[in-house]
C-alpha cells in the first residue's frame, strides 16, 4: 500500500527585509498509512514550516524553489513551486498572493477534510466571539455537509425495528465496528454507524440507558421540504448550488445541517473526554480552560474524519498534568480512528510518548528518522545524541545542555550545517551535505561518520 504522504526534497524560503531565511533545506519524508511519526528539533528549525506547507498555508512571503509534497497521487506544491521556479529571484509576495488564491481553491477538498491541522496555539485557532458548538459544527459544514445530511436522513429512515436489532448487533459482538458498519450500509442506514457506536462506547452512562438511547435514533421527524433538501445532499455529496443561491432554501439546509452539526460537536466533545459537552457547546473559548481548548481545536481537526492530522505542539500550551492527559487522548485517538498523524514537537520526551517513529530535523532538513526506540536507545546522529542527552530522567542523571545555538537560517553553514556545533565534525562535513544513508532495516541518517558503515 503507497504512503499516505510523501515529502520529496522539499525547500522554501522566506523573503524578508532583513534577508532571505532558508527554513527548509531539501526535507525527504514519507508517512505511512496508520502510523504516528513526531518531528523534533529545537526552535526555529523549521518544523511549523513543514506543516504550514504541506497543507499549503504558507504566508505570501513564502516561495517553494524546489519539491513536492505527495498525497494521493498528486504534488500539493506544484502551483506555487512552478511559480517560484519561473520568477526565481524576482519572486513578489504580492503576485504570490494570486497564486495562493487559486492554491486555496484548489485545496478546499483537502484542506480540513482530508488532511488537517491542530495549530501551535489554539486561542488563534478559535474565533473568541463564536459559541464552541457552533465552531467545531461549522468545521463540518464547510467541509463536509454531506456527513452531516447522512446522519440526518439515517435517524429519519431508521425504524424502531432496526434500532431494536441495532442494539442486539451492539451486545452481541461487544460493539465491534466493522459489523456496526456493515449493518447500517446493508440496511441503506450510513450515517447512523458512528451515532450509534459512539453511544455504545461511553463509559459513564448505565447500559439500560444506552439502549435507549440507541432505539432513540429511529424516527427523525423532518417535514416534506427538509427531507428533500436533505435527499439532496446526500446524494449530491454536498450542498447543490441552488440550495445555497434560493435564500429560503439555504436557510433550511444550514438550520437543519447546523443543528446537527452541534449534535456531532457533542459527541467528538464527549468522546474526546470533555464532561457535560452539551453545556461546553454553548461556551465561547475564553470560558474553557487551556487543556478543554486544546481538546476542542483537536475535536475540529477529527471532525471531518481526516486521513491525516498534523499536530503542531499540541502540549505546548499547556501545564505539565494537562500535558499528560493531553497525550493520554493522541494514544487513544489513534487507535480509535483509522488516520495518521504529524505531530511536531521541540521536546523529544513527548514525541516518545506517542510516535511510531520520530524524525529529526535541524536546519531545515531531517537530520535522522528511525522507529522511536532506536532513536531514544541507539540514536546515530550526533545532534540527536545531543537531544537525548538533554532529557531529564528520573534517576537525575546530569542532564547535558546542547552546545551552540541554532543557525540563522540567512546563512546556513555549508555542507552539514551541524559542523559549527559537531565535535565530530571533519573537513568534508565543512563541504559537502551529507545524503541520507540507510542504517539497519529502518533508520536513516545524514551524517558522513556513517558513510560505508
Ligand atoms: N513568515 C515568516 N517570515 C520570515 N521568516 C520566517 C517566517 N516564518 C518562519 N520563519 C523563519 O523560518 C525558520 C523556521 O521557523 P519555524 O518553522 O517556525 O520553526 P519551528 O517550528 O521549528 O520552531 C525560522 O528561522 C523563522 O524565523
Ligand atoms: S556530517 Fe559531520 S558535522 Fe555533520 S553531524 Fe556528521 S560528523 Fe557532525
Ligand atoms: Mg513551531
């Protein structure tokens, strides 16, 4: 099975009045489908850049000289690399901006729905007048109302009958999804599948009351013209553009598609450990406190069941319990939903927490990528030695500072630019960048001391 993304030699610079800032170097990646892979490094090495560019968020100062980012077939890049290649030194922002405009219209199908993004700091993520209901509903409706139609018409299509059997399904195979599944797409009932088990699977309501609560989804009542324009979406898999032009029409489908949105809100705001949900829908952010937010920029990034989420310093902005519960719910995720995951990080303790593999960047490229345990027990390159060794432990073992300061990405050092703060380093690291050398079965590392070996 092909990657579920692949980052080929991607570069991209800024350009500034103070100079051009080269953040990313040639950066060779691929994620595999299902898997958790972190990206470490210390500040400014480029990590947010990466995942700015990959969903093609990069501000208009940015230009991509050189790459390809690879999903489904195709390079997500290519309209502002072509750009970049043809002007090369007279890149303008200004012209940027148109290219990024039609970068936006051309992304709209990705961007949100199947890749999307927890940002470094969810206060700039959540609009601050906006009930939160109506933030992570609205996620849906722009991306997918379709979802939303579906679930709709399962509830208005679903008899007591089925509910009935739907809950025998449920206890007999303990919940399993696949069956749930299978029933609902044989009885022409898709939609109901996750309302369903997503009530099977709290924890803190009685079985008797879950049942009911299950045999409650049959029987939506919906008038003749709701039903219609519901019919509609489903079918067209979004909304048609005469239901959005004719005013009277439009107001239905965002009053019946949003009211459901905030029923959907409720459950990702419950599943994802958030108490009474259905009173934290009506809140606006400032009322939450910093662990509930980060929770609730995670539940939009899920909401459109992506195939990718990329997680930009999702413990960043919070104390060190929160913290904790914070990565308690990636673990749980994943294992939940069938995407893969990014998730940038400048503390190595916390990729090794939740990662599969972990790639290490400095300087604009991915100095060493490898399963996480070969990283923390047998890391190769002599950067990431000095990341683990800057790990507190519990056994208080001295913990070593790195030495030297990280690059101004105007003027990165030549050849590997690690040789100003390598104690290895040799006269061809001075010169030459290192290539990626394959070590093991699964590890690969950019440094000449492993050249050969
Ligand atoms: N909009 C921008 N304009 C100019 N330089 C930028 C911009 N965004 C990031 N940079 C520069 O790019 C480099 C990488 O930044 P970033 O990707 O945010 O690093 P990280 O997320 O690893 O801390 C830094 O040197 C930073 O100063
Ligand atoms: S290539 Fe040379 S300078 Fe770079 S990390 Fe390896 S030994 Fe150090
Ligand atoms: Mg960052």
């Amino acid at each position: 099975m092909s990657d579920a993304l692949e980052i080929r030699d991607l570069h991209v610079r800024f350009h500034t009045r103070r100079g051009l800032y080269r953040a990313l170097n040639g950066v060779n990646l691929r994620l595999a489908r299902g898997e958790v892979l972190g990206i470490a490094g210390e500040s400014g090495c480029g990590k947010t850049t990466m995942g700015l560019g990959v969903m093609s968020l990069l501000p208009r100062n940015a230009s991509y000289p050189q790459g390809q980012v690879v999903f489904d077939n195709k390079d997500l890049v290519n309209l502002p690399r072509e750009y970049s290649e043809r002007v090369g030194d007279r890149f303008s922002p200004k012209q940027n901006e148109r290219i990024l405009r039609r970068v936006s219209k051309a992304m709209a199908p990705i961007r949100g729905r199947r890749i999307s993004m927890v940002f470094q700091e969810p206060m700039t993520s959540l609009n601050p007048v906006l009930p939160i209901g109506f933030q992570v509903g609205e996620s849906i409706y722009v991306h997918d109302p379709a979802q939303l139609a579906r679930r709709v018409l399962a509830r208005s299509k679903a008899t007591p009958e089925l509910t009935r059997e739907l809950v025998s399904l449920l206890a007999a195979t303990h919940g399993d999804e696949t069956s749930v599944r299978k029933f609902a797409a044989e009885h022409d009932l898709a939609g109901i599948e996750e309302q369903a088990l997503f009530v099977w699977s709290r924890g803190d309501i009685h079985i008797s009351r879950k049942e009911k609560a299950i045999r409650a989804l049959s029987g939506q009542p919906m008038n003749f013209v709701e039903r219609w324009i519901i019919d509609t979406v489903v079918r067209a898999r979004s909304i048609p553009w005469y239901l959005s032009r004719i005013p009277i029409l439009s107001r239905i489908v965002r009053r019946v598609l949003m009211r459901e949105g905030n029923r959907k809100a409720r459950e990702l705001l419950t599943s994802l450990g958030i108490h009474h949900a259905e009173r934290v829908v009506r809140m606006f952010p400032h009322e939450l406190s910093g662990g509930m937010r980060q929770r609730v920029v995670i539940a939009i990034a899920l909401a459109n069941n992506p195939e990718i989420v990329i997680m930009d310093e999702p413990t960043s902005a919070v104390d060190v319990t929160v913290q904790a519960q914070i990565l308690e719910l990636v673990k749980r995720i994943r294992t939940s939903v069938s995407a893969s995951f990014i998730v940038i990080s400048h503390d190595l303790a916390v990729l090794a927490e939740v990662c599969d593999r972990i790639a290490i960047m400095y300087a604009g490229r991915i100095v060493e990528v490898a399963p996480t345990d070969e990283i923390l027990h047998k890391p190769l390159h002599p950067y990431t030695q000095m990341l683990i060794s800057a790990i507190p432990t519990l056994e208080g073992k001295p913990v070593e500072g790195i030495q030297g300061d990280v690059p101004d990405m105007r003027a990165v050092p030549s050849g590997c630019a690690f040789h100003p703060r390598c104690p290895f380093a040799f006269e061809k690291c001075r010169e030459v960048i290192p290539t990626d050398l394959p070590h093991g079965s699964d590890q690969l590392v950019a440094c000449w001391l492993y050249e050969g070996k």
